[in-house]
C-alpha cells in the first residue's frame, strides 16, 4: 500500500512568487492534515480536512495560503506571493477516521525555500 | 494555549545505554499522546500511542513510554540504545480523536559508539 506522498520534495522560490504544494492521501483515507515546521521551531498545524470540507483550519497563518481538496482526494497548499517566514518543511498527514483508525500518517514532507 | 515541552533538543547516549526522552504536557484534561520518530530525509513514523488505555505503552524498535496523569508527563525510554536509533524525536498531543496534533519542539538523538 502506498503511504502518503507530496510533491515536490524541494522548491526554491523568490520573495513574491506563487508556489503550490501537493498531497496525496493514504487511499480511502478521509482525514487530511497539513502542518509546517519552521527552521529550529516545533511542528505546527495548518489545517484539517474531512473528505472535501475544511474541518479546522485555525492554524493557517493568513490569507495568503490556500488549501483545496476538491473530490475529497489529493489536496493542494497554495501560497500567494510567498514571503521569506513562509520558508520552512511543510507535511502532509492523512488518517481513516470514524470506525477505524485516527492514527496519522505522514509524508516525506516538501522543504520550501523563499529567497 | 495548550502546548508540549520536550527537554532537551539534542540528547547523546552511548550505544546500549539507556535511551530517555522526556515529554510533558499543559492540559489537566488527559489527551491522546504520542511518539514520532523521523529518520533523515523521511516523513514522521508513528512509535507509540496512548489513547487511555494501559499507561504503559509498548511501541516499535523496543520503544515505552509511560502515561503520569500526576505529572502530566509521557517520557519515551528503552533499555540499550542501538546505533540506529539516531533520529529526531518528536512527542505529540491531541485532544479529540481525529483532531490536531501539537507538537514539542523535538529531541534529536544522537548514539555514540
């Protein structure tokens, strides 16, 4: 069985460009995460999906960020334009849900350099 | 806000010495917690959990860690250190099943031969 999977593994971006991050869920997973690790800072989270739906989304840091998952499979994360503290390893988790288990798996992560 | 704190973000042992990792949490409220590993240039695997049941948890690679409700504390042990056992740490907590996962700050483990 495939695990979680983002793309890409590395991306290099100037200050006030656009980048969009991918996620591809655990098959029949319908929980989806995202979570950020800033240089020498914790893991934090961004935002949790059921299916298609937004279930929170209290840790997204302000409106340049966008996370879609449309269908309720892969998901995106995109960040317009990108600023110098967005720079950082972002991850992916998904985990089944009700009636199974809610334990989280994660992706390599996307390490996103702005410059 | 409820937070982790992990002791120390580097820790060095010898190879079969015993590992420990500390972890405490904010809440009075007991949550689900748990133990990540990442190994260089992996996602975060899963140790262990405790979702209320035994305090004790036995985890992967000859993982425990015990639940402390008095000391709000779910500490990571094992009893000999093996080489492969160099990774970063991380302890995690979540309140609702399902929910969001807030993380300590990491430990990084470092065995010497």
């Amino acid at each position: 069985e495939a695990g979680v999977t983002q793309f890409p593994s590395h991306s290099v971006i100037e200050k006030g460009q656009t980048v969009t991050l991918r996620c591809d869920p655990i098959s029949g997973h319908d929980n989806l995460y995202w979570y950020r690790r800033v240089m020498g800072k914790e893991i934090k989270f961004l935002l949790h999906f059921v299916k298609e739906s937004k279930q929170d989304e209290s840790g997204m840091p302000n409106n340049r960020f966008l996370a879609e998952r449309t269908g309720g499979t892969y998901s995106t994360l995109k960040v317009q334009p990108a600023e110098l503290e967005d720079s950082g390893v972002y991850f992916c988790a998904s985990s089944f849900g009700a009636g199974g288990s809610y334990e989280q798996y994660f992706g390599p992560g996307t390490r996103l350099t702005v410059t | 806000a409820q937070s982790v704190t992990q002791l120390g973000s580097h820790v060095s042992v010898s190879e079969g010495a015993l590992v420990l990792l500390r972890c405490n949490y904010s809440s009075s409220v007991p949550p689900y917690l748990f133990w990540y590993v990442q190994y260089p240039n992996q996602g975060l695997q899963l140790l262990l959990k405790y979702t209320s049941a035994a305090t004790l948890v036995k985890g992967i690679n000859g993982f425990e860690a015990e639940f402390k409700k008095s000391e709000t504390s779910f500490h990571l042990t094992k009893p000999s250190a093996h080489m492969s056992d160099a990774a970063e740490y991380f302890c995690a907590v979540s309140y609702n099943q399902g929910g969001k996962l807030i993380f300590g700050q990491g430990t990084e483990l470092s065995v010497k031969p």
